[in-house]
C-alpha cells in the first residue's frame, strides 16, 4: 500500500508533519532529533525493568525492540561523523558512541537499569548540548539574513 500523506486518520498527518520537519531541518536539528529518538526509546525499554534487573517475558521482545532502536540510532550518528573536520571533539564522541552500543548490547541480556540510567544521562546531555549549539546556529542565521542589507524594487 503506498503513503498516501492525506489520509484522514491521525498517523497519516502526523506523518506528515514529521517527513516534512526532517525534509527541512538543518544539520543540527536532525542530530537533536537522532539524540531525542535515542533518549525516547531508551526510557520505554527503562520503563520495562522492573527492580534493577528483572523483566517480564512479554517485555522481553519490546524491550529488545527499543533497544535495537537505540543501536541503530547511535550507529547513524556514528557514520554521520566527520573525523577529519571534527578533530578531537569527532574522535571523543565515536569513542562514546562505541561505548554506548557496547553497553547496550550487553543490557539485552543484563537488562541492567543503572547501566541504562547512565548511558541515559549522558545522551540527554549530549542531546542538550546540540539543542544549544543548533539554537545558537539558527540566531546566528537569523541576525545575518536581518542584518543584509536589501534592494527596494518597487520604486
């Protein structure tokens, strides 16, 4: 069946909206939105330990789901580095990227919340750190274009 971007039901809008938003978001944007679908999937697999390291057998799949979801999300980030241009700054968040996958590999089978916590923290701050650095990027865009000067044609 294809995507049909007007269909009436509620997905089909959202979906939408969002294929428009990542169509048009700017380097920045689309690197907050792999850290906030990072930060997303990581709480619902949290949200499915119980205690510290117990999970229900009907958690098990979803769990392994969101996981994977984490994984991949990272992956992309990984590929989409510039270590040549990125330098010191490339090279520390590959070395965490690489630590992330390890450790979420090993939690579909240890199910390790306090791992996940921590790997959780540290991608909300990284996620926070790019929704700056984007924002900043924006006002300073913003600020040149106000700042060009322009042609009156009309007369």
């Amino acid at each position: 069946m294809a995507y049909n971007p007007y269909e009436t039901n509620s997905y089909g809008g959202y979906s939408a909206y969002r294929q428009i938003g990542v169509k048009t978001a700017s380097q920045g944007k689309l690197v907050v939105m792999l850290y906030d679908g990072a930060v997303t999937n990581l709480e619902k697999a949290m949200n499915l330990i119980t205690g510290d390291s117990s999970i229900s057998p009907g958690s098990v799949e979803p769990y392994g789901n969101y996981i994977q979801k984490v994984m991949d999300i990272i992956t992309e980030l990984q590929v989409s580095l510039d270590m040549e241009k990125g330098g010191e700054i490339a090279k520390n968040l590959m070395s965490l990227y690489v630590y992330f996958n390890k450790e979420l590999l090993d939690s579909t089978i240890s199910h390790d919340k306090k791992k996940l916590s921590q790997i959780h923290e540290m991608l909300s701050q990284l996620k926070e750190s790019w929704e700056t650095a984007a924002s900043s990027t924006a006002n300073t865009k913003v600020k040149a274009s106000q700042a060009a000067p322009s042609l009156n044609i009309t007369g």
